[in-house]
C-alpha cells in the first residue's frame, strides 16, 4: 500500500489558461492529469521534476510557485483545484 500526501486549494489559484491546458492533457497518454468534473487532480509524483512539466506545458509561473512551494513545505504528492476549497494565503488569485 502506497500513502500519498495531498492537498486541496482553490481553482482561483489557477488561471483560465492553464485551466485549458489542463483539460488538453485530461487523457491516457497523460494518466497524471485528471479532471474531476469540477477540477483537476495533479499527480505530482508521477514526474521527478513535475514542476518543469508543468513548465513545458505552458501552465502559468503562479501556479508552478504554488506546486513548487507546496512540495519543499508539505511533502506533497497530489494537489486538487476545486472551486469549492479555501484560497491559500500569499499566493495569485484570478477571478475567471
């Protein structure tokens, strides 16, 4: 059994472009982007360096501080934007 650590954090911290990139890469060839209906599921561990995916595929440098920082702090493994969860403090909001 594996644990992954995970979070939760507002869909206002990703842009409405990155918001399309994401849905672009919702499939099999890419297994570690999912979309829930609602938001999208990042499985960071799938890459060791998921932060210069992110960058490769064009997703927003507020975002790529957000996952950065959320993996050096908490260990992360897995992040949900969900438009229902609290915003994080310190870190870009957009209003879409």
């Amino acid at each position: 059994m594996e644990k992954i650590n995970g979070m939760t954090c507002s869909m206002r911290h990703i842009t409405a472009r990155d918001g399309e990139i994401l849905s672009q890469y919702v499939c099999e060839k890419f297994p570690w982007v999912f979309d829930t209906g609602y938001g999208y599921i990042l499985m960071l561990r799938e890459y060791q360096y998921p932060v210069l995916k992110l960058k490769e595929m064009g997703i927003s440098k507020s975002v790529r501080k957000l996952v950065f920082c959320m993996q050096k702090q908490h260990e992360i493994g897995m992040i949900c934007f969900d438009p229902d969860a609290d915003t994080l403090d310190g870190y870009d909001v957009f209003d879409w």
